[in-house]
C-alpha cells in the first residue's frame, strides 16, 4: 500500500487493510515524540537548575543570569506551536536539510517543549524541603553534589509527574505537526479521517490516541509512586 497522503482509497479503509496504513503513521509519532521528549529532557533540566538556583533562595542567587534565563524561557513559550513551527522553518531546514518528516518536526517541537520542561522541572526542585538542601550544605557537598544528589535526587517523584504531563503535550503536538507535513498520527487523521471523510481511519486515529494518553499516564503515576520514599 501507497504511503499515508499518497494513495487514493475508498471512503472506508476496510478494517483489515488498517495496520498496514495505521502501523507506520504511529511509528513515525512514536519517533518524533521519543526524539523530542530525550532533547527537552537534556537541554531543559540544566535550564530548570541555573532557573532555580539563580533565584534569590537558590545556591548562588545571580539575579541578572535569572532574568535572562526567565526570558529565554517566557520567549520560548510565548508562541503557539503551529505559529512557532512555521516561523522558523529556514531555521529547521538549515538544521536537518529539510522542513518536512519526523526529523523536521521534531527541531520546532524540541524548541517548544524545552521551556515547558525547564519550567516543569523548576517548579519541582522548588518542593524539594530546603532543610534537606541545608543538609548538603553542612555536610560540605559542592553546589554540583548538592544538585545532583539532593535537589534532583529529592524531586524525582515530582519530575517524573511533571514529565508525565509534559509528554501528554508532545503528543499533541506531534498530532498538530503531522498536520502540516511531518507525518504520524495527526497527519494520517487529516489525509484520510477528514479530507476523505473516512470514518474508519478517523475513529482508529483517535482511539489510538485516547489509549497513548492513558498509557502514558498510568505508566507515569506508577514510577512517580515507586520512587517517591515520603
């Protein structure tokens, strides 16, 4: 069978053509998804503790290098996705070679999803007991042990839940990038479920959908409650 946009089908994609049609459109969520949840992880957790720390309760309260930071952040979430997706496409295209596909889609959903995450992740660290940072400091750890074990190490539960959240948003903007080119689940609910009203694809997209939230929500609670020792 012809590509997701590519083949002219029935109005009704019969049920047992589904996977064929179905498998590769969530393949390709799944990567564009996996590939921006690893890079907002990586480059907004070190943007959360210089947010956190600069902060005047922080370890080395900095306020011009906490200024800048907040901007940096309240710029990257100030735009709408598909406003940001499209503003930026020279920029996506000099990066990967191109503005279309997973690897395109997922330059201008890492730059949205990092600021989410920093912002998620600081609000963490902010529970984390501030005797318990005192501890570190008594016990003479340096300000990157302190990070690393106590402030980091404390708020796992509390990350995790906050990542579980921000996950449920990468989702869906990986179904509004596949809207606009990048393939996956969105795209295959646009090209089939409503431009040639096929029921059949439209309701399978979002059940699929329904059951990745749940998944990824029960899954998140569970790890939460595993590593929370409260």
């Amino acid at each position: 069978m012809s590509a997701p946009g590519t083949a002219v089908l029935a109005i009704s994609t019969p049920v047992d053509e589904l996977p064929e049609l179905f498998l590769p459109a969530l393949q390709q969520t799944v990567q564009m998804v996996g590939i921006t949840v690893i890079l907002a992880i990586l480059l907004g957790t070190p943007l959360a503790v210089i947010l956190h720390n600069t902060a005047p309760r922080g370890l080395f309260p900095n306020p011009a290098v906490n200024a800048v930071a907040g901007w940096v952040v309240n710029l990257g979430r100030s735009l709408p996705f598909l406003v940001l997706m499209a503003a930026i496409i020279p920029f996506t295209r000099f990066i990967v070679g191109t503005s279309l596909g997973v690897q395109a889609a997922a330059v201008p959903m890492t730059l949205a999803a990092t600021p989410y995450v920093a912002r998620l992740i600081e609000n963490s660290l902010r529970d984390v007991p501030p005797e318990v940072v005192e501890v570190g400091r008594a016990s003479a750890g340096s300000n990157f042990q302190i990070i690393r074990k106590v402030q980091l190490h404390e708020a796992v539960p509390t990350i995790i839940g906050a990542l579980t959240i921000a996950l449920i948003g990468i989702l869906d903007m990986s179904a509004i990038a596949g809207a606009v080119g990048a393939g996956g689940i969105g795209n295959l609910a646009i090209a089939y479920g409503y431009n040639r009203f096929d029921n059949t694809v439209m309701i399978t997209t979002v059940i699929a959908l329904v059951v990745l939230v749940q998944v990824i929500q029960l899954v998140g609670d569970l790890a939460a409650r595993l590593t929370n020792r409260r």
